[in-house]
C-alpha cells in the first residue's frame, strides 16, 4: 500500500513539475481548453436529459428480477436442510 501511494505521489509531483515548466500562455490555454470540454459535455448530458424526459412514452416498467441464479438457490436451500436435519423434536 504504501508503494503504491510512493508511485502516485510521485507521478503527481512530476505532472506538477511538467505543468509549471509550461509557459503561462500555455497553461492558459490548455485551461482554456480543458474549461471549454467540460462545459460542452455538460450541455451535452443537459440536452439528453430534457429529451430523455420531455418524451411522453417515458414510463417507469417495474418487472420481476430474472439475474437470479438456481445454483445459489439450491446451495442456500441444501444448506438449511443440513442445519435443521440434526435437530431433532
């Protein structure tokens, strides 16, 4: 664990140290760009959103979970029999 937090603090040191060796034109630039991305993708998932809700065939189905596996069913059903078998009334 504690290599672990080694290698990123190191990474993390050396991104800084590339980023202060930029000029600040470039620095603000590349914000510049990073600011930009994000309000896009925002709007983006803003957009989906309304759509995805203005559309009137927009219902909630509410069925029965089919992930289900036997196996474990069996196992846990196995399982209690073994429990209760022993005792005995």
């Amino acid at each position: 664990m504690k290599r672990l937090r080694d290698k990123i603090e190191h990474f993390v040191l050396t991104t800084e140290n590339h980023w202060k060796s930029l000029s600040v034109a470039k620095q603000r630039l590349l914000t510049q760009v990073f600011f930009g991305g994000y309000c896009l993708l925002t709007v983006i998932v803003l957009i989906h959103v309304i759509v995805s809700t203005g559309q009137r065939s927009n219902t909630i189905s509410i069925d029965h979970i089919d992930g289900v596996s036997k196996k474990s069913v069996e196992k846990a059903s196995e399982q209690n029999d073994l429990i209760e078998s022993p005792i005995k009334k």
